[in-house]
C-alpha cells in the first residue's frame, strides 16, 4: 500500500531503493524460483513456451481458475508474459491483413464469396483475419474501459500509454464503423441495380470512398500499435533507460511543434496571398489546354490554396522543394522577388534556428535523465509491475 502511494506521488528515490526493488521483485517473480539466477538461454526457452501457450493458459484459467494453471495464471509474471504474448499476436495479425494474406493462400470472405481481390471491391464483408482482429479490438477496448472505471478518470489521463490506447481504440472503432457503412452502401446499391456503382474498379471510387477512409485510419491504428510495443520493453534494463529518454523527447518536441505550427501558419497565409492568383491561373490553362501541356506541372499547384501551401513549407525543412516552385511564366520580378525572400526567411527560422533549437531541447532532456537513469528507470518499471499485482485482469485479450 505504502509503494503505491509513493508511486502515485511519484516519489522516485523511494521506490528506487534497493529495499523496495528487492520487495517488488520477489512479489513479480513469484511462483518461479530461482528464475533469475538462471542463464539466459534458459529464462528465453521458458519465457517463450509460456507465451507460446497463452492460449491454452488462459482457455484452463477460463474454464477452471481455481486449478493449478489457474492459480499460475494470477502470478504476476505469468500474467505480464500472456498480455505480452497476446499483444504480439494481435500485432501478427495486423501484419497477416496489411500483407493480405488471405488472397496469398486464398481464403475466402466471411460471407464465402470469392470474386475479385478484396483490394478491388468497395465494402467488402470481413476476412477470417479480420473477424479475429475484432475479437482482440473488443478485448482492448474491454481492457480499457475497466482501467478507467478503476482507476478514475484523473488518474487514467494522467498516464500517456492510456492516451495513446485511446486513440488507437478510437481508430479502430472508427474503422469498422465504416466498414459497416460501406459494406451497407454497397448492398443498397446491389439491391437497387446500380451494379456499376457497385462493382467499380478502385481507380474509379470517390476520392471519400467510406473504405478509403477506413483503410486510412486502420492504417494509422497500425502504427500506434507498433509503437506499443515500447512500453513492453521498459521492463528490460537495456531498452527501459532509453524508452525513458525517448518519452522526455517526445515531450520536447511536442512543445516545438506548437511553437512550429505558428512560424508554419504564418508563413503559409503570406505564401498563398502572394502566388494563388498564378496558381489559379495556371490551373485554368491546365484545364485548356489539356493535361499534357506545361500550366499541368505539380510545381504551380504548391501554393494555390493554404493546406497546399502548409504541406509544401513542411517538405521544404527536407530539402524536397525547389526554388521552381515560386518561379513565375509572367515577368513580375517584384512578385517573384518577394516569394523568394519569404521562403528563404521561412527556411532560416524553421530549419536553421528551430529545429536547432529543438536538438538543442532534446539534448538537454537526454542528459538530465541520464544522469539519474537508473532512478528514473527503475521508476518506470515499478509503475508496470504494480499494475500487474491486481487480482483483476488477468485474462489477456481476446479471453477476457
């Protein structure tokens, strides 16, 4: 009770200490003894049968949890090594549906039909993969609705892993919601003789296509699940002191971005004031003239509205843009003049001093926790083994 009061208030000397490590690891390795006087080879062999047989620890806990497996499973590191275990088998999962495995061996669609690739087809039905990716979804989502019941709303924000599962939640909420708004739109369009509509081959599907967007936010779920496996690694004490100055950073660069986002917005409103009028201009030659001629090049849509302006400034900290771009067909040298004087003033502040500066930060933030990185280390890893010291929540996902 005492160390998880010191942990709530963050008292990281205290918990640091040799006494509370030694109390905390005895409680964390319990139900296997001598463990950690084992070589290496040995703690990887037994490590992975375990989270090889997380299935069937976790169906024998389901079915009898008062057994011996079951009681096994209650041990914390039994526990850790299952969710681990589990979560590497979702991020299997999402690898085996990004790679389309089920056209590679040729498994059909849920509903058992089989005609065309599922990449050609608006609103397909679910594949066998993607059935089981939703068991593991509800599993997720389930896990973190009862840690924020729990813990309280204060205390669940207060933690960025929380923050981070909801967002990916949300995405994959998101997703299948509108994979079940394409795959109903579909259907309508079946079912009144649009079959044009219907069946119409990718190149041709609206630009806001229900799954387009869909595969966009699954897209961008997958990375957020990757990243996850960051916080697994904190417990190893190779990996842990570095995730722990990689999280300070990220909180650098946050508070740069914000900074960023302002020279950005500035720069881009008096970029696209000075060069929209050309850049319409262009485009009704384009239009004219026919899609093979010069007005059609990329270069004289980068600044014809903002969001083309913003996203040509931010390539350009990468060295992606050329000085073409603001060149002019008319002979207005002043216009011209001024385009280039922005966007070299733009690239001295954002790519010469902030992002110096931003190293600068990130420096600083890696020295400050490496000088104390053994505390702040030992810190982190205390957080996740209480965690896992509640009777609750033992069942990794899609079991629970």
């Amino acid at each position: 009770g005492r160390l998880k009061l010191a942990i709530k208030y963050r008292q990281k000397k205290f918990v640091a200490h040799p006494n509370c490590q030694q109390l905390l690891a005895s409680i964390w390795y319990d139900g296997l003894p001598g463990f950690r006087r084992q070589n290496i080879a040995f703690k990887v062999v037994l490590i992975g049968v375990i989270g090889f047989l997380f299935p069937i620890i976790s169906g024998t806990y389901l079915l009898a949890p008062k057994s011996s497996i079951g009681k096994i499973m209650r041990k914390p590191f039994i526990k850790f090594i299952c969710h681990s275990a589990s979560y590497v088998a979702f991020l299997i999962l999402l690898i085996l549906a990004s790679q389309r495995i089920e056209s590679l061996i040729n498994i059909n669609s849920s509903d058992g039909s089989s005609s065309g690739p599922k990449n050609e087809r608006r609103g397909p039905p679910p594949t066998v993969i993607e059935w089981m990716i939703m068991t593991w979804i509800a599993g997720l989502v389930w896990t973190e609705i009862k840690q924020l019941w729990d813990d309280g709303l204060y205390e669940y924000v207060h933690d960025m892993w929380n923050v981070l599962d909801f967002i990916t939640n949300s995405l994959y909420i998101a997703t299948i919601g509108l994979r079940v708004v394409a795959y109903l739109q579909v259907q309508k369009e079946i079912s009144e003789n649009k079959l044009r509509d219907a069946y119409a081959q990718r190149q041709f599907w609206d630009a806001y296509d229900p799954t387009l967007i869909s595969e966009g936010l699954f897209a961008t779920a997958n990375i957020f699940s990757s990243l996850k496996l960051v916080y697994i690694f904190s417990i190893n004490p190779h990996l842990g002191p570095l995730q722990i100055s990689l999280g300070r950073m990220v909180i650098d660069i946050i508070k740069f971005f914000f900074f960023f986002m302002l020279v950005l917005f500035s720069f881009a409103c008096g970029l696209n004031q000075l060069m929209w009028y050309y850049a319409e201009l262009r485009g009704n030659e384009c239009q004219r003239d026919g899609p093979t001629s010069e007005a059609c090049a990329t270069k004289y849509t980068r600044f014809s509205n903002l969001f083309e302006t913003v996203q040509t400034l931010i390539f350009a900290i990468f060295g992606l843009i050329d000085l073409e771009h603001l060149e002019l067909k008319e002979k207005h040298s002043y216009t011209e003049f001024v385009g280039r004087l922005m966007f070299g003033s733009y690239s001295t502040i954002a790519i010469v001093v902030l992002l110096n500066m931003l190293i600068a930060m990130m420096s600083n933030s890696y020295q400050s926790i490496s000088n104390q990185a053994d505390i702040e280390w030992k810190f982190a890893r205390s957080k996740l083994w209480v965690s896992y010291f509640e009777e609750g929540g033992t069942l990794p996902p899609p079991f629970n």
